[in-house]
C-alpha cells in the first residue's frame, strides 16, 4: 500500500498511534466473512492507515512421505515480532500431486491467519493484504491459485484452489515466492544438517533479526523482533487486557512488550484452575505470591482470588497482596479463604478507605469476618454484595449497607451472626435479595420499595415486607416439616403481590389446609416434594389452586424414591370431589414424577373436571427427566444418554401408565393436550410383567 495514497489519520487516539497492521504470511484468509462484513457495514468509512510491524508467517507441505499411508504433512510458523503460533498436522486425504498438498497446506494456515487478522482488527486496526510466501516446491500451487482457467488437472482440489483463489481476488491476501533455503517452516518438515538446524533456530527465535528480515527481504527494518514493535505502553496493555490471565502469561514468555504489560494486567483471576495448579496447594500459594508481587497495581480491573481449602494463607501476606491489588479503579473482588477460616482473618475495611472502594461494583467474600465500622461509606459504587460464611452482625451489615445505593442484589449464605436483618428505605435498586442457612436468623424485615425477587432457605422467619412486597419469590425449609402448611397459611399475608412461588418441602406430615386468605396476583405456583410419609394426601394441594383465583400455570414435583402410598387398584377410580372448586384461569398444569398414588390420580382428574381454562396437562412417569415440562429423552434428542434410574423406579413408571391410561386419559377433554412422559425405551429398557 502506497502511504502517499492513504486517507487522512483517524480521529480515534489508540489507533492513530498504531497505524495499519501489514500482515506478511504464507496463510490465506477466506473471502469476505460475516465477522468482518459486519465490522464493515458498522464503519464503513474507516480508513485503512499505514502499519508499524508485521505479521507473517510461512508454510510448507511434504508430499507422500509416510510410507505408511503415503499422506502428506502440512506445517506452518506463524510471527509477530516473536514466534506466536506453529504446527504440523499429517493431511486428512492422500494427496495425488505436491500441488494438491501445498494447496491443502495453505488452506490449513488460512484458519489460524484469518483468526489473528480479525483479533487484530478488534483492537481498531484495518488489515492490508497478507503476503504469502512459499518455496519452490510451492509454484504450482501458486500458478493455480492464482490461475483463473478451471481445467482437468484441478478438478480433484477444487475447494482449496477457489478457497485460496477467492482471497486473492478480493486482495485478503498475495502469494509471494521464497527461497527454499530461506522458508523457515521446513525445520518442521525435514531433516537437517546441524548447522542447518542451528541457523534455523537461531532464525525461529531470533535475538537481534529485524522484523523486516523475516517478513520482507526487500524492506531494512532495524527494531528487534523480540522486543516487538514499538509501541506506547498502554497500547501494549490495552491489548494483553483482551487476552484471557493464562494466555496473557503465555504471550508474556514470547514478547518483551507483553512481559512489561504482563505487570499491569487488568483481570487476575487467580485460582486452581485459571494457574493450572489443581491438587497442589503449596505451589498455588507460591504462584499468587510472584503474580502479585510483581504486579504494579496500575489498572486492576478485577482481582479473584480463591484458595483451596488445603492451601495455608498467612495473614500479613494475604493483607499484603490485597494492598497490592486493590486500587482505585478496581470494579470486581472476589475472595474465597479455604473452610472455617473466617475465624482466622478479618478482612481489613481500612483498604478500602481513600477512595479505593469507591470504583467497585461487585464484592464476594467467603469464610471471613468483616467488621464495618459506623459510618463506613465507601462502596458509593456497589450493585452487587456476596457474603458466604461470614461473620458479620447486624448492626455491622446495617452500616455497610445503609450507604451502598446503588445496589442491586443482595446474597447472603451462612451468616451465622445474624438476627434480624434490616433492608433500609435508601435501597431503592434493590430488586434481588438471597438468604440461605443464617442459623440465628429470626427476622427479615424489608422497606426496599423495588425488591423484585426474594429466596429464602433455612428454618422459620418472620417476613415483614410491607409495601416492599416481592414478586417472585422462592421458599425452602430444608430442616423443618410441613412447609406447604406454613407457606399457605403465612405467606398469603406476609408477601400479597407475589406473581411466582416456589416452595420445597422435604417433609409434609399432615394435609395441605384450606384457608380464607387468598394470592390474589400469584399466576406461577410450583411445589418440590423431596420426602413425605404414605399418609400425605396429593388431594389436599387443592388447596393451593383455591388459594389463588388468578394462577395461571401449575407445576408439581415429586420424588418417587421410597413410595409408599395406597396404589390404583380395581377397574373403577372413584374421584372425591371437593365442592365449590372451580377455576376459570389455569392454563397450563404439569406433574414432574406423576405415580400410582390414588390421591395424585385424583388431583389430576379434580383439575381436570372443574377447571375450565385447562390447555395442556402434562404428566411425566420419570421423576428429574422432564423438569423443563419437555418429556422427549435425550437420547431421541440425540443429547446423549438419559440419566440413570433404579429399577424399582422404571417398574412404577410403567405401572403408572397403566393408571394414566384407565383413569386420565377419558378424562381429558377434547381442548386439552396430553403429554406423557414414558420410561425411554433405549435407556430405561427392562423386562416389565404387569400385574
């Protein structure tokens, strides 16, 4: 590209100062794809400036080689500054001529190029023409790409010939010869003599070679390619920002630019997985300690830093690292301290003092103390508050968020300090609250005027929401009998503008009660039962859809693990009937883990004959498989397998298709859809005698 011919500079400063990107490489892109089309239709009047560095690449192919199979090996090295990318790969197909292989070659390296083009044009950067260098084993496949004349001899590479063809074309890429004493990739390829292969080396890693050695013999480029091109320092970060933290310390072994960028790192997520340290807790310590330590503090963006429970954390170095990291302008903190260590640190508020806290959006901390002091106000920022295992008491939790405004949502899990939790008038975006397993937790009182969402799990609370009232809410009490009880004679008045309501219940020992107060918004009901004794009566749930004249769909869950309950027998089922019952808004009814039980047959007909609304009825033989209302298996959505059953539940499923089949199926009426959920007949496939 002529610079004389180029448009005027762009106004944008980050790419003003990179100029265009050059690309010299033996790959090829394809024509124009929808990623770039898109990119295009967006700014279409971007210029295409001039470039400071290069990307280049070589490729290679050896014919027949392999006495094996006689299949051909394609290799490439890709540059930028530095060796960044390389491979050999054995072709899929035997090629019939070194054309054919040299063509596959450079459509394998076309893939791995057009990747590298358009990260580099996610950073704001235009990309001329890629110039593709090939030996001299490599002219045919030059001559052909190039030639525009479809004839005899090519009919067998069509694809990789149009392929590479089209990105000419369109000017993607140019095909350039090299020498072969000069093509880098054959190290990959061939045999060599020793101080070929010193040369070689000495080349693929080069110390003092300028880039325009490597990418244009024609061009005298003096900066050193293992510095990179020389470019701000911010540029440099800004680009290492958009890598993932393990291949941002990749690139950092390949590039003195990305070493110094490495340092100032916006995103460390330090965990066993991200360091690639599972099962090695000394080491994981050890690599958190010279990733900090070595960080300059200048633009954390985030900081994630979850221990393993078997990992030994030293206070003063833990307070040392989070001085470190945490700076003004950080948006995210998350810190996870191996178990029952929350009585061995105390997170130090004092690091959030001078402006620091201000910036953050998002806070997790588990299995610590946290102490808040009166008055504490500097999360001016915070949307998102997660504590798990952590000792905090009410007045502390009062003071920290009594000035948080801006937050959103609200977890806590295992807080066993609190009592009464108090959610002040001030937090008007408040629209997700969690409470899980505050064992102390007596009372939940909340005056947020926009609390959309409410989860609650553990014993018994008083709810005083007033006007605060959410609308969806999800109700478990794991360690406590009869939550159905609870949650219709207590909820009705606790939350009235309640649109959805989930309860759970791991133990009913006496029949859901009918009450006179009424979820007179409730439209979503769904009920999980995990455990209840044979005495329990399905019917009773009748309960629930008088409760709520405006409900609109019906979802009931149950674990048929240990049935014990009074089975369908004899050729007659006689429903009992509950007077006054009718219900003019159901729609939608769906029964997850449907049995033999009498009671839950005549729930299903109760709903059946006196709701009017009535449009689909769905009822799934196997507890867990059709939990979304989809009965369909995985293995006939070619999903895979479908999730394993013990055999006792597979026979009760078939013993209660026989109940649907003679009591629930005349009963449908014509409005409505059935949907039956059956044993799968690949996965749960057992030889089944009927009584």
């Amino acid at each position: 590209m002529d610079p004389a011919s180029s448009s005027p500079p762009p106004t944008d400063p980050p790419v003003r100062r990179l100029g265009a990107l050059h690309i010299r490489c033996h790959g090829v892109a394809v024509a124009k794809s929808p990623h770039a089309q898109t990119e295009a239709e967006e700014s279409p009047a971007n210029p295409s400036p001039q470039c400071p560095f290069l990307l280049y690449a070589y490729s290679d192919a050896t014919w027949g080689t392999d006495p094996s199979d006689f299949k051909s090996i394609s290799t490439y090295c890709v540059f930028l500054g530095s060796l960044i990318s390389w491979k050999t790969k054995k072709q899929t197909a035997v090629a019939r001529s070194s054309a054919e292989a040299e063509l596959r070659a450079l459509a394998c390296v076309t893939a791995e190029v057009t990747w590298l083009r358009w990260l580099l044009a996610d950073f704001g950067v235009a990309i001329p023409s890629t110039t593709v260098h090939r030996d001299s084993t490599a002219t045919g496949a030059i001559s052909i790409a190039q030639d525009l004349v479809k004839h005899q001899l090519t009919k067998h590479i069509d694809i990789d010939c149009f392929y590479i063809r089209s990105a000419v074309q369109d000017h993607v890429v140019s095909l350039q010869y090299v020498p072969s004493e000069l093509q880098l990739a054959d190290l990959l390829t061939k045999a060599h003599t020793r101080a070929q292969h010193d040369g070689s080396i000495i080349t693929l890693v080069p110390e003092k070679n300028s880039l325009g050695q490597h990418g244009s013999h024609s061009q005298g480029d003096e900066r050193s390619t293992h510095s990179g091109p020389n470019l701000p320092e911010d540029i440099w970060c800004h680009i290492h920002s958009l890598m993932s933290l393990k291949a941002a310390a990749q690139s950092a072994t390949l590039s003195h630019a990305f070493l110094r960028s490495w340092r100032c790192h916006p995103y460390l997520s330090l965990t066993e997985e991200t360091l690639g340290l599972k099962q090695n807790a000394r080491r994981f310590t050890m690599t958190v300690d010279q990733i900090l330590k070595k960080h300059s503090g200048i633009g954390v963006k985030t900081l994630e830093l979850c221990f393993p429970d078997r990992c030994k954390v030293d206070s003063c170095h833990l307070n040392h690292w989070l001085q470190i990291a945490v700076t003004p302008g950080i948006e995210e903190f998350i810190l996870i301290l191996p178990t029952n260590y929350k009585e061995k640190y105390s997170f130090p508020c004092s690091l959030l003092f001078d402006g620091r806290g201000n910036s953050i959006r998002h806070i997790h901390l588990s299995e610590c103390a946290f102490r808040p002091p009166v008055g504490f106000n500097c999360l001016r920022s915070l949307t998102k508050l997660c504590l798990i295992e952590v000792c905090i008491a009410d007045d502390e939790l009062g003071s920290l968020i009594s000035n948080c405004f801006a937050l959103e949502k609200l977890e806590l899990m295992c807080c066993s300090e609190l009592i009464f939790l108090k959610i002040p008038v001030s937090l008007e975006r408040l629209s997700y609250l969690m409470v899980s397993d505050c064992e102390m937790l007596q009372v939940i009182e909340s005056k947020a005027p926009n609390l959309f969402t409410l989860k609650f799990f553990g014993d018994s609370v008083s709810l005083l929401l007033g006007e605060s009232s959410p609308k969806n809410l999800d109700f478990n009490r794991p360690y406590l009998p009869n939550s159905l009880s609870y949650a219709i004679t207590k909820l009705p008045s606790a939350a009235p503008k309640v649109e959805t309501l989930k309860v759970t219940s791991c133990d009913e020992r006496v029949n859901t009660p009918m009450v006179a107060d009424k979820f007179l918004n409730l439209k979503y009901l769904k009920i999980h039962l995990t455990a209840f004794p044979p005495a329990y009566d399905y019917l009773s749930l009748v309960s629930f859809l008088d409760a709520s004249p405006t409900l609109e769909t019906f979802i009931l869950h149950v674990n048929q693990t240990g049935m014990k309950h009074d089975l369908v027998f004899g050729d007659a089922l006689h429903v009992r009937q509950i007077p006054g019952f009718k219900h003019s808004r159901l729609r939608n009814v769906q029964i997850n883990g449907f049995c033999s039980v009498k009671s839950m047959a005549e729930l299903t007909c109760h709903i059946l004959e006196n709701t009017t609304s009535l449009e689909s009825l769905t009822v799934d033989t196997i507890f867990g498989l059709g939990m979304d209302g989809d009965c369909s298996r995985r293995c006939v959505q070619k999903k895979g397998r479908c999730r394993p059953i013990s055999r006792d539940m597979i026979l009760e499923a078939h013993k209660t298709l026989r109940v649907v089949s003679m009591y629930i199926v005349g009963r449908v009426p014509p409005a409505v859809k059935l949907n039956v959920g059956k044993p799968c007949s690949r996965c749960h496939d057992i030889d089944v005698k009927l009584m």
